[in-house]
C-alpha cells in the first residue's frame, strides 16, 4: 500500500477521476442532463430510453476506454523509462507499436484476408494489430537473450520501428486512395468505437499485466540504480526483462489494436507524476501513473468534442496539442527550481 503522506494525493485524484469522467460522459454532439446521467448509473427506470442507449452504449464504453487507455499507456511509459533508465523512452520504443500498425497496413493495404471471414470482420483490425505487434515483439524477445546491453536492445527497437515504417510508406505509396485514407483514419485513434465484448477483453488484459507488475515491483526500484547494483540483490535481470517486455507489449499492443496508436500519453505522464509526487517508489508511481493516465486522457477525450463544423478533433491530435507544451513548462519549472 501507498505511504500514509501520499494517501490525500491519491484521494483527491481518485475525485478528480470520477468528476472528469461524469464530465466525459455529459459531453458529446447531444446534451444530456446530468440528471439522466445519474438515473441511467443508478439503474433508475425512470430514466429516458434515448439517453439510456446513448449512455450505455456509446459513451459510457468510451469512458471506460478512456480509463483502460490513460492506465495502460502510462504504466508502459513508466516501465520502458525505468529499464531502459532514459526519460525519453515511451511504450513504443520496442517497435510494439510500429508492429502493430504494419499488421493494420497489411490488412487495409496489402489485401483484406481477414475480411474473407465474416465472423472475424469486426475484430479483423484488431487481431491484425495485435499479430503484428506479436511478431515484432517474439523477435525484439528473441534477440535479447543474446544482448545485455539495455541500451543495444532500445537501439534495436527503434531500428524495429524504422524498418516497419519504411514497409508501410511502400504499402502506402501502391495502394488506392480510399485505402489510404481508411488507413490514415486508424491512425489518427479513436476511443468510441469499442463495444461492451470488446473493453471486456481490454478490462481483463489490463487486470493480468496489473498482477504480472506485483511481481517486479522491489526489481523496477533495483533497476535504477543500476543492472550490476540489482544483480547484487539476487535479482534476475533475464526474468525482470521478460516481465516488463511481456507485460509493455500486453498493454501497448492490446491498446493500439483496439484504439490506434495515441501519442504522448505513455511518454509523458510519468514525468507529470513523478512531479506530482517527488518520488522514485514504484509502489507508488505505478498507481500514480495509472490514474493520472486515466485523468490526463479523459481530459483529452473531452476536448474531442470541440465542434469544427460538424467533426470532431482526433484523440490524438488532442494528446499531443494539450500534452506537449504542459510537460515542456512542468520540466522548465522543475530546472528553475534545481539551479535556483
């Protein structure tokens, strides 16, 4: 459990997460009072059917999306910085993400085989993303075994994420214009396309990488001290590795199929927490980044809504407009106040 000091920090965020997310599920195209709201949540049949379906079927899947989303991508952030101990690593170093987003490519743009089965169609973007995320982390897993350096093993990722890059700007410059754009589209991310079967498999990933950290918790606050300093306390490397990539590639792959890719989040909001809270405890830290994950992409989610014509923003122009110039002025703040 947290330290007795950081329980109001934690009180008043978990307030501040279900204020933003009743925020989140008021916004949208159609005002909705806050009173069906609460009739609708408390399951009282006096509540409206038209904002009862809306509610529960739309936006209350997108709120919860939101959430699973902001815990996901932050807890990875937060292990990918720890391991590789650079504060510019994020969830996608492991070229998780760029797998993912070839396996989508392949789909949309190199001919539509998953669409040939009717009862794969709906998951069809989604199972592509996530073999492709697989295959690109059984190589990243494969080519470990036989480098130590944490360093030649970020380097590898990121030359993983440059080469499916270059695959999908050649799928892109032969394909059509209608799959390019449907392409494009995937990859601007979307959070309210998920159904309640869909954030139910999202729900259990999200609670097995959660059981799968309790293991390496002591392990991650070793770690930045150094590998030699967490060799000398009987920790495993080898196995501490294959957890954090295991459970990084869970989060961030699962994620990315099922809502595209979403920027700045995983890079960001440890830096926010570790402001927020002043310390280095994984005990802490990987429940902090959790809400503060959620909380940051709800926020975002809801700037969505800002009407241009009749569309909305995409999530993840939104993540990086409202995230990038924050976490700029929270680290000039902090460098103000070391030299000062």
């Amino acid at each position: 459990m947290p330290q007795k000091k950081y329980y109001p920090i934690f009180i008043a965020l978990f307030i501040l997460l279900i204020a933003i997310a009743i925020f989140n599920i008021y916004t949208g195209s159609i005002s909705i009072p806050f009173k069906e709201i609460w009739n609708v949540v408390t399951n009282n049949p006096n509540s409206s059917e038209n904002y009862q379906y809306i509610i529960t079927e739309y936006r209350l899947p997108k709120t919860v999306t939101s959430i699973l989303v902001g815990i996901g991508l932050g807890i990875s952030g937060l292990l990918m910085q720890t391991f590789f101990r650079n504060p510019l690593a994020g969830p996608f170093v492991l070229g998780i993400s760029s797998g993912a987003s070839l396996g989508v490519a392949l789909l949309i743009m190199g001919g539509s085989f998953f669409g040939s089965l009717p009862y794969l169609y709906h998951f069809s973007i989604p199972l592509a993303a996530s073999l492709g995320s697989f295959f690109v982390l059984s190589i990243v897993m494969i080519t470990a075994r036989n480098i130590r350096n944490t360093m030649s093993i970020l380097i590898i990722g990121l030359m993983f994420g440059s080469f499916t890059t270059a695959i999908i700007s050649v799928l892109s410059y032969f394909s059509s214009a209608t799959e390019l754009q449907q392409y494009i589209f995937w990859s601007f991310g979307s959070l309210g396309n998920l159904q309640w079967s869909e954030l139910y498999l999202l729900i259990g990933i999200v609670s097995i990488s959660a059981v799968g950290l309790l293991f390496i918790i002591k392990p991650l606050d070793a770690l930045l001290l150094g590998e030699n300093y967490a060799t000398s306390l009987g920790i495993s490397i080898k196995k501490t590795q294959s957890i954090i990539f295991i459970v990084t590639s869970l989060l961030t792959g699962s994620i990315t199929a099922f809502v595209g890719p979403i920027a700045f989040i995983g890079l960001a909001i440890p830096h926010i927490t570790k402001l927020i809270f002043q310390t280095s405890n994984h005990k802490i830290l990987l429940p902090a980044v959790g809400i503060i994950g959620a909380i940051v992409m709800l926020i975002c989610d809801s700037l969505t809504h800002i009407s241009v014509g009749s569309k909305t923003l995409p999530i993840n122009a939104i993540t990086s407009i409202f995230g990038a110039p924050i976490v700029i002025w929270l680290l000039v703040s902090k460098s103000k106040k070391i030299g000062s």
